[in-house]
C-alpha cells in the first residue's frame, strides 16, 4: 500500500495554473487533506496590470472554491504553505527559477479550440519544455496535465498505452513513421515566422495541420505535441495525466461548482432555452468527469510517481465503467427545459447530413419572413410597425442562429463525429494501491456517479449559478 501522506510529507511543490478551474481544486485539495506539504507555489502570470500577488489574492483565494477553505486555515497557515512565484511558464527565464522543488505539476495550457496557433504553441508546448528543462535542472519529477483527446479521431476503445512518440490520429499501425513531432515542430515554427502576428493566417494555420493529421483541432493537436516533447526526455521522471472533460465538482469544495465556460455549458443553456433538435450520435458517451475526480485522480499520480511506481500516462475518463449516452442526455436536458421554464418539446438527434440541411431550411426559412415583414412594413399599410418590429425579431433569431451553429460546429467531433471511450485502468490500480484513509482522501469512483441526478443537481445548477452568461430567455432557440 502506498501511504500518500507520507509521501508528500515535507515535498516541495510548484503548481502552474493555480489560477485556472482545476488549478484551484488541486491547490484546494492538496492542502486540505495533506497540510503536511512544506509548501506549494503557485506559478502566475501577472495580467492587465495585475501583478500575480494581486491576482492569487483575488482571483484564488477569494474564488468561491477557495474562499472558505482560507479563512478556515487563517492567514498564517497560507503565508507558511503557498507562496507565489510571477513568470510565464513558456518563457525561457523560466528554466533558472530558484527553488528546489521536489515535483512540478504542470496544470497550465491553452484550451482554446482553434486561437492563432502561435498561442497554443506557447502554451502548451514551448511551456511543457521550458518545464522539463526545470525539472530536470533541479532534479524534480514533472506531473503534466494534458487531454484525453490527443487521441484526435476515434471510434471506439482509446486504450493507454499507445507509443506516445510518432503518435498521430491517422497512423496506420507501428511501422508507420510518417509522422516525428521534432520535424512538425520545426516546420510550424517556421511557418509561423513567416506569418508574424496575422492571426486569422495563425489560426487557419493550427485548423490546417490538426486536420492533415487527424487531430479535431488546434487545442488536441498541440497538447500531443506536449506529450511527445516530454516523451522524448530521458533525463527525468514524468507522468501524463489526461483528463476527459472537465466538469461541474460533485464534492469538493462544493457540489456543483464550476468556473468559465466549461464545454458544458452552451449545451446547458441552449437545451434549458428550448433548442431540441441536435447534431448528435445517441449512443455516444459524453466523456464527462467532475472536477475534483479529475484533482483526486491528479493527485493520486502525482504520489505514485514521487514514490517512483508511476505509469507513463493515466487516462481520467468515465465511459468505460459507467457510461451516459447522448440519448438519455438529449432527453433529461428537454425534460429540465420544460420543466423549468415552459420550453422544448420532442428531442431529434440529427445525423450530420440531416443537421446541416435542417440549419440551412430553418436560416432560409428565417430569411424569407423578414424580407416578406420588412417588404410590407416599407409600404405604409396598417400594422406596418407590427411587421417592422417582428422582422427585427427575425434578425435577431437569424443572429442566435448562427452564433449556435458556430458553437456546435466545434463540438461535433464529441458528439457526433467520433466515440471517444477512454480506458482508466491505471488510475484504478494505482487507487486501489493506496491506504484505505487514502482512497477516502482521494476517491477515484466514477462508477458510483448516478449521471441523471449529477447532470440536474450538479451540472444544471452549477451552470446557472456559476457560469451563464445571459439569461436562459436569451438563448431561447425556435425557429
């Protein structure tokens, strides 16, 4: 049995995105359950002339999941436990920061789908070896958060221990070489020189190569590359943590906190605004984890791996134990619309084909009535106000339109194009080697998740309160 506590008795340990949605659980659970950690710091960037001291107090410590979990340690407990360290993870000052850390977990990265590809190459791979080079420096072992998707376009089981190292989505068995990420990286670059700071030209460029291979977009295409840069070392000990979809927490801090628009979210408030009719593959698995599985599971990793029996990757998923399609997913989120506000009806999954030529009835169908509206109300005739002001609805609902169709154009490789099920072996072994005070501490239990009551009393709630960005009425969507 591995004793955790012992384990991180006395280590040293720099965070990167401490800041950031799971940076927060990390930081909140590590010190919470293992106050025996000499001390964490939390490497922040300073933003908007915000230094990263400023930030840390406001947008850290005084975040819902923090809050009163600091003023129950005090100010003496969090001055002696986290200090905080200002830089840039990609930055190559980066590599001589003082300290002698005994681990680094990388939390940090760009999650953007599709930015300049410049950024994401920043973030999530000049930040991983610029991290690699510290580590290796100080002599620490490097935990790296990454994605489940580097798996890019898949059908079925994505098992773990695929060879990270000429990895691509496309790879038509072990003898096919064809792709060596020193070689992609050094042509990307390139290309991105000679585009200088035109961003469209960027993120066409980051579209354009995760497509040639096989990645869903920039984001996946480039923490892949993260992976195999790290893969390529053999002068230190590292891990690959990589989560699913991050979501709502079901315990910890608290039931049903989230931050940001998590991928979630739009899904949430366009089904609660009475959108019934998706782009979607009923028996697909929305590989969905909540956030402080995905902290537990990070930690438990980050143990194994300062005690030196660690896996080379470990995969937090859910599908593969405790699976909850689209179908049934598509039919709770209607049956909470109509519940709570009145909206909705029968749910239609639509294959891609049918989804596409539903959009482009319903736009021309839009079109149509305000040229009719707009036509009469130009002629003076009674009820031309009426008319005047019902087109500019119809303008409105066209606008809302193809904003959704902009938004679920990116989630169409999750729902629709591809069945992502992630094997979670080593995470599950690696739990059931942990000390039963340990497995209390750090529960890795997606199988006891009940999703109906999760998605209505975590998920739905937690978008509500924590994320929505505009009132459900808003989103309404019906055409």
């Amino acid at each position: 049995m591995l004793d955790v506590r012992s384990t991180f008795q006395g280590k040293r340990i720099l965070l990167t995105g401490g800041a950031g949605f799971l940076g927060k659980v990390l930081l909140g659970m590590l010190l919470e359950r293992y106050p025996e950690v000499a001390r964490v710091s939390l490497l922040i960037r300073p933003r908007r002339g915000t230094s990263a001291r400023e930030r840390f107090e406001q947008d850290v410590l005084q975040s819902p999941a923090l809050k009163e979990l600091a003023a129950k340690w005090g100010p003496g407990f969090v001055a002696e436990k986290i200090d905080v360290v200002e830089g840039d993870a990609a930055s190559p000052e980066i590599v001589e920061l003082p300290g002698d850390f005994d681990l680094i977990v990388n939390s940090a990265g760009l999650v953007e789908f599709f930015p300049p590809v410049s950024q994401s190459l920043s973030a999530n791979v000049d930040a991983t070896e610029r991290l690699a080079d510290l580590a290796a420096r100080q002599g620490a072992k490097l935990l790296h958060v990454s994605t489940c998707y580097v798996a890019g376009r898949a059908d079925g089981l994505v098992e773990e221990d695929e060879p990270l190292l000429g990895f691509y989505p496309l790879r038509e068995g072990p003898a096919d070489d064809g792709f060596d990420h020193q070689r992609e990286l050094a042509d990307l670059h390139s290309k991105v020189q000679s585009l200088a700071n035109d961003a469209e030209a960027l993120t066409e460029l980051g579209r354009a190569r995760a497509r040639r291979w096989g990645w869903v977009n920039a984001y996946t295409y480039s923490k892949s590359l993260g992976e195999q840069v790290l893969a390529a070392r053999d002068d230190l000990d590292w891990t690959i943590v990589r989560p699913a979809i991050v979501e709502s927490a079901r315990r910890f801090p608290f039931p049903g906190w989230v931050e940001g628009g998590r991928t979630a979210a739009p899904l949430v408030l366009m089904a609660l605004g009475g959108m019934t009719t998706w782009p979607a593959r009923e028996d697909l698995a929305l590989e969905i984890v909540p956030v402080d599985l995905i902290a537990a599971g990070t930690w438990i990793a980050a143990a194994h791996l300062l005690a030196g029996t660690a896996d080379e990757v470990y995969q937090l998923g859910s599908a593969d134990v405790n699976p909850f399609e689209m179908g049934p997913l598509l039919e709770l989120l209607a049956s909470e619309a109509k519940r709570r506000n009145g909206l909705g009806g029968d749910v239609r999954a639509l294959n891609e084909a049918e989804y596409r030529a539903w959009m482009q009835g319903a736009r021309k169908q839009g079109e149509r009535w305000e040229k009719r509206l707009n036509a009469y109300a130009r002629r003076g005739l009674p009820g031309a106000k009426t008319a005047s002001a019902r087109a500019a609805d119809l303008r409105r609902l066209g606008l809302q339109s193809t904003f959704r169709e902009e938004v679920l154009e990116q989630y169409l490789p999750f729902v629709l194009e591809n069945r992502f099920v992630f094997e979670a072996y080593n995470v599950r072994r690696a739990f059931a080697a942990l000390s039963d005070a340990d497995q209390e501490r750090l529960p890795w239990d997606p199988e006891t998740i009940d999703w109906p009551n999760y998605w209505r009393e975590q998920q739905i709630e937690g978008v509500l309160k924590w994320v929505q960005p505009e009132t459900v009425k808003e989103w309404s969507f019906q055409l």
